[in-house]
C-alpha cells in the first residue's frame, strides 16, 4: 500500500470534512439572517456541500488505487464527476443574486448551467475515459472526449470565474465599509481558489501537481470559513467589526447590495 496513496486520500477527506462541516455551520445559521440573504447563503450551502460529496468519492478511489481495486476507482470517478459538474450552478446563482437582488433571474440563469453539466456528465459517459493511471502519489484518468473538456472549459469555467472576477471589480470600486469589502470580497476570492484547482485537480496528469490542488482545496475551503468566522486576531489585525451574523443583509447605514 503506497505511502503517497495513503495521503493523498487523507488530504481529500479532509476537504470532504471540512467542506461539509463549514456548510452545516452555514445552514445552521440560517435563522440568524434576514430573507433577502437566505437566498445566497443557501447556494453558499450547497456549493460547499457538492464540494464534500465530489471529494468523498475520490477519497475512496484514492484508496481502491492503495488496495489495487481499479473496478472501484472507475467507478468513484465517474460518481465523483456528477457534483463536480454541478458545482458552477450556486457558485453564478450566489454572484447573480448578490449582483441583482433578484431570486428568479438569479434561478433561471443559473438552471441553463444544469444544462452545461448534465451536456458535460453525457459526453463523459457515453465517451468513458482513459485510465486508472496509478503512480505512487495518485490515481489518474483521462477525460476520452474533447468535446466534455471543451464544455467544461467554456461554459462551466470560463463564465462563471468571469463573473467572480467582474464582482471583485465591482468591489473595488464601491465605497463600503471594511467588514462588509471584507466578508464580500473574501467568499469570492475562496470560492475562485477552490473552483480553479478543483478544475486543475480534474485536468492534470501529473500526480503531484494533482495532490497540490487538492491541498489548495482544503486552504480554499479554510478560507472560506475564515471570511464568515474570522478569529479575533484577525478582526483585530483588519479592523472590522465582530459581528458577522448577517451577510448580504440591508443595512442603510451601510449601503449594501
């Protein structure tokens, strides 16, 4: 059983836990918030939670290739890909409805991105992928469709980090206070790092470069909580507020979304 096997499964089931665990924490706070910020802390639930059951599976497969069960492998792969695929949808509904205030155009818009994975998850499986490649440190496939990898670059990656970066500036040039730039700004800059090396995890064949994303992962999903619950060492250190019960909520004093 490879040492390198054995910890690159560690590192993904400690994205699977702490993922999981930050978005229990999230909906758990739900009563906390007004109605007009329920709508994207529920996507901020459910993007982190399909990024818990991408990485649960591959945390298996991680072990089938350390047990030499490449039947078990395939099959987490192709298990693994279905959230993965989903991940986008929260992640434009979440920008969209902090960007408009609008739940239904913030819905319709982000339902045409279930369309993407579903289009993705079909070239996936009707082509099958190449593989397991196993090394010492990992458990490799090949996407056997360029057509998947195509949909997947364009219309589920090239968007929405598109739509994060264009937040971001349009963060930049608001005048608001340092907690709120602090706990919008934050969330997004989280969700872009997970997002690209999940993306980057996926697309690679070099075994150490996938275990690196996968530790990017875990530090993305840190910061996200970070942006939520900061320490007060931190508050302290960036000079905002302590409380942060309410994200995206409409405070005048403050000229939120």
């Amino acid at each position: 059983m490879s040492v390198g096997l054995i910890l690159n499964a560690t590192i993904c089931f400690a994205i699977t836990v702490s993922s999981f665990a930050f978005a229990w924490v999230l909906a758990s706070s739900a009563d906390k918030h007004n109605e007009k910020s329920r709508p994207a802390l529920w996507a901020l639930v459910i993007l982190w939670s399909l990024v818990s059951l991408t990485y649960l599976p591959t945390t298996i497969r991680m072990l089938a290739a350390a047990t030499n069960h490449p039947a078990l492998d395939l099959i987490m792969y192709n298990l693994a890909a279905v959230p993965f695929s989903m991940v986008t949808v929260p992640i434009v509904f979440f920008i969209l409805y902090v960007i408009t205030g609008d739940q239904k155009i913030s819905g319709y818009i982000s339902f045409m991105f279930i369309f993407f994975g579903a289009t993705y998850l079909a070239f996936l499986y009707s082509n099958g992928v190449i593989g397991p490649n196993v090394t010492g440190y990992s458990s490799m496939f090949s996407i056997n469709s360029d057509i998947a990898v195509n949909i997947y670059l364009i219309g589920l990656f090239v968007i929405p980090t598109a739509m994060i970066l264009g937040m971001m500036f349009l963060i930049c040039l608001q005048r608001m206070p340092r907690r709120l730039r602090y706990r919008t700004a934050l969330p997004l800059v989280a969700i872009s790092f997970v997002f690209d090396f999940m993306l980057t995890d996926i697309i690679t064949d070099i075994d150490v470069m996938q275990m690196a994303s996968r530790i990017f992962v875990f530090i993305g999903t840190v910061l996200a909580y970070l942006a939520y619950f900061p320490p007060s060492t931190l508050q302290k250190t960036l000079g905002i507020k302590n409380s942060q019960q309410e994200i995206y909520e409409d405070e005048e004093e403050e000229n939120d979304f």
